[in-house]
C-alpha cells in the first residue's frame, strides 16, 4: 500500500468572513497569537510524516510563499546582533528545501476545483487535505491520528468530531455505517442536513486522506452549492466505489475562518504557550468583568 506523503492546502480563498483583516493579508498569515495560522497547520502536517506540501494559492497570497523562504536582510541582521535564539525561532520554520509547491488557482472556483489544480503534482497516490482555517491541538497531531487508521484500513480517510445535535445544520456530516474504537466506516455524509434528517452528529472536520482517483471526479464535478465545485460532491461519488472511513480523533478544533472563532484560536494558543501561557491567562482574567 502506498505511504501518505504529500499534503494539499488551499489557500486561495478570499477569507471574506474576516474582512477587513485579510484585504491585503492572506488569511492564512494572520497570526495566532506568535506565528502564522499557517505554520500550526505544517507543523501538524510534519508531525504526521509528510513530506511534500502543495499549496494552492492566487492573488495576493504571495506572503505565504515568502514566509516560508529565507529572509536573507532579517537573518544577516539577527546574526550581526547575536540574536541567536530568534534566529534559531525562524530557521524552525523554514521547510527543507525542494518540499514546497505552489500552484495557482486563477479564480476561487471552489474548494474542489482548487483541490483539482493540485493533481500534477500529487499524481496517482493516496494525499493528505488540510484546510488551513482548522486549527486542530492534538497529541499525537490529528493527521498522525488518521495515518495511523489509514496505514490499517486504506482507502479514504476523513477527521470528525462530536457536534451539538441542535448544530448539525452548520456542518458536513456523516452516515456512520458500524464502530470500532474511534474508526467508522461510512456508509455516506450529509451537507448541512436538517436536525430530524441528520444520520449523526458526527460532522466533517477539515483533514482528509484521499486516493488520487478523486481527480478523475474532480476533473468533471459539476458546480454544486454556493455555485461552487464541492469536494464533498466528488467525495460523494468516489464513495460509490471505495472505502471511506471516519476517525473520530482525539483533540480540539478551532474554525479560525470566523471572526469569533478567530478570537476563540488566539486565546486558546497564546494559553497553551509553552513560556507564556500564564502571562497570557493573568491578561484574559484581568479584561473578564469581575
Ligand atoms: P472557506 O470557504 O472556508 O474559505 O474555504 P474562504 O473562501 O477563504 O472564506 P470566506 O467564506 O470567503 O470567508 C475553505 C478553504 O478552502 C480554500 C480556502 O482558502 C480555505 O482555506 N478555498 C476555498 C480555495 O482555496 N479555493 C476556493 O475556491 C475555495
């Protein structure tokens, strides 16, 4: 069975939910709390194994290939001030070199259009798929989690999580087939359904493995919600002739897409800071009303 190897991220949205912020910033760049939302998603992407990330952007998402590259004025200039320990902080965030592509979706068609643009260089081979607006805190990182049921089961892996059964109507969700510990194998999903129709509570959490036989559907998907071309459609179809499994993983999720969500992701990362975390909690203490 082949590996996962290389990981697609879309970001070639418009981020228009966190307008004005992201008019000249890529959403994906907004910080939380010290480092780019970005980074918390390679960082769970290496954690996993991975070595190759395709990134799909479009206009003005240049930061992001910046970002990742060396900033040779910022460097020369920490090294001449002996400013060893920053310098140490951003060679950590440099990928190794030759791991990174970037290809261009020219409009934002949808995310399976933008998923599609990425099948060049993905080629014939079960991928990983996370949308970078999921921030996800999990030990071992929820994508390791789904290696670790895919390397057993094959086929097409997606991450879910438990959500209020009055909330089902926001999310994408699963018809669970049967249960084994935290693996389950799909009988289909749902896109927003209503509450007396859900066929679970269980809603798609942004991480997929997918086969590369997903291009073969992307490539002739028609627009489906929004006007726009759906993975979840493609998924849907593919589901008719192979295996989908859901890992109900262990860990928590943060929708930075929204503004409070956004805020939600901030707070809970600058908390969970290794050295300043309690500086972090005395100063969301001191804003709470008393
Ligand atoms: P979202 O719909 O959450 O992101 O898509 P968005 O379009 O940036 O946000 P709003 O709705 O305008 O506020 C989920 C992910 O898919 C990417 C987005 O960048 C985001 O990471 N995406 C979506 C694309 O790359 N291309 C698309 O055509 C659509």
């Amino acid at each position: 069975m082949k590996r996962v190897r290389k990981a697609v991220l879309p970001v070639a949205g418009f981020g228009t939910r966190v307008l004005p912020a992201t008019k000249t910033i890529p959403k994906e760049m907004l910080p939380i709390f010290d480092r780019p939302a970005i980074q918390y998603v390679v960082d769970e992407a290496l954690a996993a194994g991975i070595e190759h990330f395709v990134f799909v952007t479009g206009r003005n998402k240049g930061a992001i290939e910046d970002y990742f590259d060396t900033a040779y004025e910022l460097e020369a200039s920490l090294e001449a001030k002996g400013k060893t320990e920053i310098l140490a902080e951003i060679a950590d965030t440099k990928p190794v070199p030759g791991s990174m592509s970037f290809v261009r979706q020219q409009a934002p068609l949808g995310l399976g259009h933008a998923i599609w643009c990425a099948r060049d260089i993905i080629g014939d081979e079960p991928f990983a798929i996370l949308l970078p607006d999921v921030l996800i805190q999990a030990e071992p990182s929820c994508l390791a989690q789904m290696i670790e049921v895919f390397n057993e089961t094959g086929g097409n892996v997606i991450a879910v999580e438990q959500v209020p059964a009055d909330e089902v109507n926001k999310y994408g969700i699963i018809d669970p087939e049967s249960r084994e510990g935290n693996r389950i194998r799909m009988r289909g999903m749902v896109e927003k359904p209503t509450i007396d129709a859900a066929p679970s509570n269980l809603s798609i959490t942004g991480r997929y493995i997918l086969q590369g036989d997903v291009f073969e559907y992307l490539a002739d998907q028609a627009a489906g919600a929004g006007g726009e071309i759906q993975l979840t459609d493609a998924m849907a179809r593919l589901m008719a002739d192979q295996d989908f499994h859901a890992v109900e993983y262990e860990g928590t999720s943060y929708d930075c897409g929204s503004k409070l969500g956004y805020l939600r992701a901030s707070v809970a990362y600058a908390l969970s800071h290794d050295e300043l975390g309690d500086g972090a909690s005395e100063i969301v203490r001191s804003l709470l009303p008393s």
